[in-house]
C-alpha cells in the first residue's frame, strides 16, 4: 500500500474558486501591487503565477517592474507611496532582491496592514505573540495541507527540517498553536534519522534535493515537501526522494504539485484578510 498523494493544485484551486465567489460579492475588487525590482528569471515566473492566479479570483494585481540598479532609499519611497495609497490593500516585494538591498531593511518599509507576504517584523511578532491575520503564506500552505489530512494535530509530534524565517520559524509557530511537539531539526542537527523516524508529520524545508530518504520516515506519517529544485536535467524535484517515500508514508506532497500552489493561493487569502481591514478603516 502506498501513501496518498495530497494533491495541492485539486486544494488551490478549491480555495481560489471560493475567494472568486467572496469576490464578486465585494463593490470594488481587492488590489495587490507587486514590486519586481529587476529581472531574475526566476522571479519573473513567480510573479507571472500570481498574477495569473489573481486575474482567475478577479482581483487586481499590478506589477511594478522596478530598475535593478535603483538606490534603496527610492524603492523604500516608492513603498511608502503605497502604503499610502487608500485603493492598494496589499503590497508583496518579490523576494530575492539585488544583492545591494538590505531586505530586512526593505521589508521594515511596508506597511504591516498590506503585508500580504506576513514577513514583517510586527506580523512575524504578533505570529509568535498572539496571533496575525497576515502569516506567511509557506507555512500557511502547509498548515492548510496539513489539516486537510490530519485536522486533529494536537498530540503528535511535528519535525521541521529548516529553520528559515520564510518557513521554518513561523510554521513551528503555527504547529505549536495546534497542541502539535515540535522538533525544529537543521545543517548542525546530528541525530537526524533517528528525530525523523519519531515524526508523525515531517515536513522537509531545505532546498537540497533528495535530502531525506525512506529509512527517515515514520510508517503512515504525513510527509510535507517544501523544497523545490531545479536538476540540471531540467527536472523540478523537492526535498524527498518522493517515489521510496510515498510507499512508507501515510500522505505525501508532491513537487511540483503540493506546496507551491497553496502558497501562492494564501497569498490571496491574505488580501482577502487585508482588503476587509482596509474596508473597515476607511468606514470608520
């Protein structure tokens, strides 16, 4: 018996299509304004996704394709101009910047309101603290597979390979809300096979494909891969050796397929969370 494949595009477009009903509903569409700074391939493609996905929901995404070789005192203004804007109700810089930028610095800039990215300093706070509307949309995809599969996570023990501030972090958060254990495992952890083999859900976050094994996973375990790389074959493959692994685990990811679809769908969802703040302080 090999585990089920949670498929992450079937969910994404389940949601999407929810948020476009919400949407029609609304007198003026929510507004997404993406800053580009430059021309990573990469980045280029990502952006594309969103705004692909936000033409499909009906919300209004504009992209605004910035000079590489601009000071980081002109993009900070031009965020601020922005934030100021009453019609944008949220703001993503796409991540990486030109080397010259200080990102922390940058996305200190934003407005924590429009943060659709959940990466600002008082989002990530109140993440840890309390709680925030605007999460980061990794952690908030895999959060969302998650519970699709085991919706009771209080109890069981939760390991995270990563410890990044777009992932890691913020999802141990999220799992330690849920009553889940969470072991945070990364490059200095020793011991990893035997944490791994203790894991009723694991989720690889590292970027280094094929990282993790079958003999690591836990018989009947939800399996979340995270990781996304580009082969030199051309081949897109995570962080697990995806085809040994499915036939141990309960429920696995796949890539591309799993994650990367919700993520850009909470993305969404958090405009739709920003859009109706937005809404209630202008009519107050």
């Amino acid at each position: 018996m090999t585990g089920i494949i949670i498929d992450g595009k079937e969910m994404a477009s389940k949601i999407q299509e929810a948020l476009k009903n919400e949407i029609s509903t609304f007198q003026r569409k929510p507004k997404l304004a993406v800053i580009l700074v430059g021309d990573n391939p990469a980045s280029l493609i990502y952006v594309g996704h969103k705004k692909k996905v936000g033409e499909k929901i009906g919300a209004d995404t504009e992209v605004f394709q910035l000079s590489p070789v601009m000071t980081e005192d002109a993009l900070i203004s031009f965020i601020e101009e922005l934030n100021q804007n009453k019609n944008i109700d949220g703001i993503l810089v796409q991540l990486p910047l030109p080397k010259h930028f200080n990102e922390n610095k940058v996305l200190e800039a934003l407005s924590p309101l429009k943060d659709v990215d959940g990466l600002h300093p008082k989002n990530l706070g109140d993440l840890f603290l309390t709680d925030t509307d605007l999460k980061p949309c990794t952690p908030l995809a895999c959060m969302e597979l998650i519970q699709s599969v085991c919706p009771e996570i209080e109890g069981k023990t939760a390991l995270i390979i990563g410890r990044s501030r777009l992932v890691g972090k913020p999802l141990a958060q999220m799992l330690l809300k849920k009553n889940a254990t969470v072991i945070q495992a990364h490059s200095k952890t020793t011991n990893m096979k035997e944490i791994c083999s203790m894991a009723d859900i694991l989720i690889a976050a590292t970027g280094k494909p094929n990282l993790i094994d079958p003999s690591f996973i836990k018989k009947g375990a939800v399996v979340i891969d995270v990781g996304i790389t580009r082969l030199q074959n051309n081949k897109i493959t995570g962080d697990l050796d995806f085809e040994e692994i499915k036939k141990i685990a309960g429920y696995i990811t796949p890539v591309p397929g799993g994650v990367g679809p919700m993520t850009v769908t909470m993305l969404f969802v958090n405009l739709l969370n920003a859009y109706k703040k937005n809404l209630a302080k202008s009519s107050e």
